[in-house]
C-alpha cells in the first residue's frame, strides 16, 4: 500500500491592483492570466500535468504564502485553485499552513484582525471543519489522523500583526510545544508521521538567504519530533523558495527536513541560477517502511517559461526522482554494494532491485555512492538528459 502526497508552496497570487506604478510582478501567478494557456499559466499547466500523467494523491499539502503581500485577490484566487487541484488529484485532504503573506499584518485590509482574510475564506480555512479550524487558530496547530498517516497542521505565522519584530521570522512557543507533546506522547506513532508549517525550522541561510526568518524555537520543535519515541517525521516548510531536502540535526530518527521550492514566485535575486519553480510528489510505501524504516521517494517538476511544466533537470532545485530516509553512510554502502555490479552494463532499476537501500538515497548521497562507486570500485553510472541514473557498469 502506498501513501501519496503532491505539495505545492509559496504560490504569491498577485492582482494587478495590489501593485504600484513600475512594481514588478512578484509571481506567474496573476489572476487575470487566462486559464486556457498551460505553458504561461502555471496552475493550468500542472492540470494538464496531473491529467496527461495521470497523477493521484492522497494528500495535496500547501506550505503557505498562497498570496502575495496579503493580496485579497490573490489569496481567495490560490485558495479556491488549491481545491481544484485537490479534486483533479482525487486527493482526500488539502492542508494548508499559514505563511507570512498570507497575514494581513499591515493592516492593508482590516484595522483590527490580520487573519481577516484568512477567516472570510470560502470554503473555510484552513479546515473544512469548525474545529479543526478553531483549534489551529487557539493553539497554532491541529492534528489530522489517517489510517497510515498523523499529519500536524502548524502555524509559524500565528503571531505575525502582533508586534512589528514578529512579522519577520517564524516561530513555536513554548505552550504549543508542550502541547504538541502532550499529544503525540498518549498517542501511537504512524507509519508516516508529517509536520506541515510554513517557515524553515532550521538555519536555511546559504546563497544569502538570511538567517533572521527562521522559526523562533524551531530547533527545540525538531528536537522534541526527532526524540525517537514519538514516531519518525518528515517536516515539509515552505518560505525560502529554495528546494532542499535535509535530515535535521541531531541523532539518526532526527527528522528529514523538506524545504519545498515556490510553484510560481519569481525567484529571490539571491537564488540566481540555484532554483526554479518546483512542485513535488513524494510516495510513501507502507511495505518499505516497514523493511527499511522511514524512507519514501520523491519526484519534482520544474516551470519551464513557455513550456510548462517539466521533469526537474539539474540546477532547478531537487532533481527530477530522488529518494530520503536510508541514512547509512553511502561511501560503506558502495563498498557494500560494489560486488554487485557485473562488468558491462546493467540497467539502474535491476541493481536498485538488488541494492534496494538505495532507492532512498537523499539527493547529495546519492552523488556521493555514485562518486564512490567510480573513485574506488571502478564503477560507472551513466545518466539520462534530467540526470537520473540510467545504467551502471564495471570498468574491465
Ligand atoms: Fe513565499
Ligand atoms: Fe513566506
């Protein structure tokens, strides 16, 4: 059985109107941009994405920031397109943490409520039941169980309006950490056990990102998740629109950290050429799981101007399939693996069936067994045009 889950992040719906005179468009995702053009809308791109591949989900997870700079428009336009997304990928669930831009925390909107917008939506954010919905607004978070999944709902943004300091940074206090605590200790862990927010957790500051955003206190959250008795946990933010996949500090049940790239913002300058545009679906099987412990795979489109959305090549972000989870060192799993590969070559997916451990490389370990295999065991991998590994064979 498998669990399968499509995130899309930091959409930054935008109406003309939001903008001044000469502002650039922060995202491709104008409202007014008609829906029968799939290579320049990029939501009616991954529809017919998601139709041609015929791509399923059971859970359709937004990491935040659906508008832009508390854009109305923008926000009610993301949020109504996030349920068609949600119903053309037959998903059960659509979650949605809150991101920063989607706070009214300059009060553009209302004077006395920053969540004003957020609140009036329609359907009802972020839960279609009331109280879901009033628990993630009392406590910054809400738990959603599935038979094979526990999925915590958390709010980084809950106390952004309140001082003008807060509306920089994300953060967890201290009560919804003892809370979220108290909660996963009188409970069994799942199989998969996700944690949905929209700010990074932990330092994510390379390529001049910064380090003043993060979450306030998010190191103690990953602590508390990564303690070993409460499950093993994937934590997918949003906010940087850097891709990364990353196992957070601490022993080896810390828990992997997934920073899921922008589906449509035009990138930070600070980016360069280091991302695009991604969206991601990652497949949990339960099988797997319970052979290998918490590994799972992923997959990643990139949006290619005028072309719509592609298999992600190198450069835009996480590559096109990659794998997390199997922490083993993957210089001891080239040597463990090396007699395996006959001289001539074999195909990449019968050593994998061999070698199955691999399969759940994260991206930069599999870079380093594939380097290993060719340094030390005279071994190569031959790649296809978005570098997933095609071949591998045995210099003679
Ligand atoms: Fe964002
Ligand atoms: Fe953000």
């Amino acid at each position: 059985m498998e669990l399968r889950i499509v995130i899309v992040s930091d959409l930054h719906a935008f109406a003309a109107s939001d903008l001044k005179a000469k502002q650039p468009s922060p995202s491709h995702l104008n409202i007014a941009l008609p829906e029968d053009q799939p290579t320049r809308h990029p939501i009616a791109g991954l529809m017919k994405l998601i139709e041609e591949l015929q791509l399923k989900a059971d859970l359709l997870l937004c990491p935040g920031d659906m508008g832009d700079r508390a854009s109305r428009e923008g926000i009610q336009y993301a949020w109504k397109k996030l349920h068609e997304l949600k119903e053309r990928l037959d998903a059960k669930f659509l979650a949605t943490a809150t991101g920063n831009h989607d706070v009214d925390s300059r009060g553009k909107h209302s004077t006395f409520d920053p969540l004003d917008i957020l609140k009036n939506l329609v359907p009802p954010y972020p839960f279609a039941d009331d109280s879901s919905t009033n628990e993630y607004w009392a406590a910054a978070f809400s738990v959603t169980e599935f038979p094979a999944c526990r999925l915590v709902t958390l709010n980084s943004s809950a106390y952004h309006g309140n001082t003008t300091i807060e509306k920089n940074h994300g953060r967890i206090t201290d009560l919804t950490l003892s809370k979220i605590e108290r909660y996963l200790r009188g409970r069994k862990p799942k199989p998969v056990n996700l944690l949905l927010c929209h700010h990074h957790p932990q330092q994510h500051s390379e390529l001049g990102l910064g380090e003043y955003d993060t979450m306030h206190q998010g190191q103690q959250l990953l602590d508390l998740l990564g303690s070993g008795s409460l499950g093993r946990w994937l934590v997918v933010h949003g906010h940087k629109h850097h891709p990364k996949l990353t196992y957070a500090a601490g022993s080896s049940s810390s828990p992997v950290v997934f920073s899921a790239g922008s589906l449509s913002a035009i990138l930070y300058a600070e980016l360069g050429t280091a991302a695009r545009n991604q969206f991601y679906e990652l497949t949990f099987d339960l099988n797997q799981i319970s052979r290998f412990g918490p590994v799972g795979r992923g997959r990643s489109w990139y949006w290619a101007s005028a072309r719509g959305w592609l298999p992600a090549p190198p450069g835009s972000g996480l590559p096109a399939h990659f794998g997390f989870g199997w922490r083993e060192d993957p210089l001891v799993l080239a040597t463990r693996f090396a007699p395996l590969v006959k001289p001539g070559f074999t195909p990449w997916d019968e050593f994998v069936n061999a070698a199955p451990e691999v399969a759940f490389l994260a991206p930069g370990d599999l870079e380093q067994f594939i380097a290993e295999l060719k340094g030390e065991h005279s071994i190569n991998v031959t790649r296809d045009s978005d570098n997933s590994p095609v071949e591998v064979g045995r210099e003679i």
